[in-house]
C-alpha cells in the first residue's frame, strides 16, 4: 500500500510539472495576430469598375483576393460589394469600400486606390508587404 500511494503522489507531481510545462511551451510557440487578417497592400488601378462604382484618385476603395471576395452573381458583384475595410497603419488607420475582386491577389493582399496607399505609405514605419486589417461598418457619407 505505501508503494501504490508513493506512485500515486509521484504521478501527480510528475503530471503538474508536466501540465506546466506542456502549457508554457504551448504559450509561447502561440502565434496571435493582432488583426484577423495580414497582407501586402498594392495600387488599385485607376478606373477600375465594379460594385457599381468607378476608382478615382481621391478615392477610398479596395478589392479583395478571390478567396475572399466570395460567390460572384451574374453582374460581377458579390455579397463583398460596398463592405468595408479597416487597414491599420503605424499612426491612423485608412478605411476602403470593397469595389471587387483583386486577380492576383493572394490570401490577406489587397488592392487599395492611390489615395489609400498614399495615406499609409506617409506612416512612419509602415511595411507595406504585411499590413494587417479588418473588416468594418462602413462610416456613414
């Protein structure tokens, strides 16, 4: 009986040792993001149509990778149209519209209109190559 209960006591301690550190390691190797989705940030061409609207220079719009983008309806459009985008740089965040979809875009990468791009490329620090951003409500006009 002394042994059966020796083993018992060294099993727990061994297993709380174990636990703590199996959550430690667990811990640290957890990669968090700070926003839910991170990507490279490129020009939008000028004149670029979709959703019903047509990027101009001044603007804020944005077009999202296919993945993203979602089931395409006949016109072209998607359930993304006219949804809005929180990208986040290094002093002010930049809010775009979704216009439609980015071609070549790939996981969080977006197509931003020059007006966008040139907000953020002014930031002190901003990495235009992993830029992380959310979706939003649209502010009012």
């Amino acid at each position: 009986m002394k042994h059966f209960i020796s083993t018992i006591v060294m099993a727990a301690g061994l297993s709380a040792v174990l636990g703590a550190s199996v959550t430690k390691s667990f811990e640290s190797k957890q990669s968090v993001a700070p926003f839910p989705h991170q990507g490279a940030m490129n020009p939008l061409d000028d004149g670029f149509q979709g959703c019903g609207r047509v990027n101009k220079a001044d603007s804020y719009y944005g077009t999202v990778a296919d993945s993203l983008y979602g089931f395409i309806y006949p016109n072209g459009n998607s359930d993304m149209c006219n949804k809005c985008i929180k990208i986040h740089g290094s002093t002010d965040d930049v809010v775009v519209e979704i216009i439609g979809m980015c071609e070549g875009c790939v996981g969080g990468s977006l197509e931003i209109s020059d007006k966008a791009l040139s907000d953020l490329q002014n930031q002190p620090g901003i990495e235009l190559d992993q830029v992380g951003w959310e979706y939003v409500k649209c502010p009012k006009n």
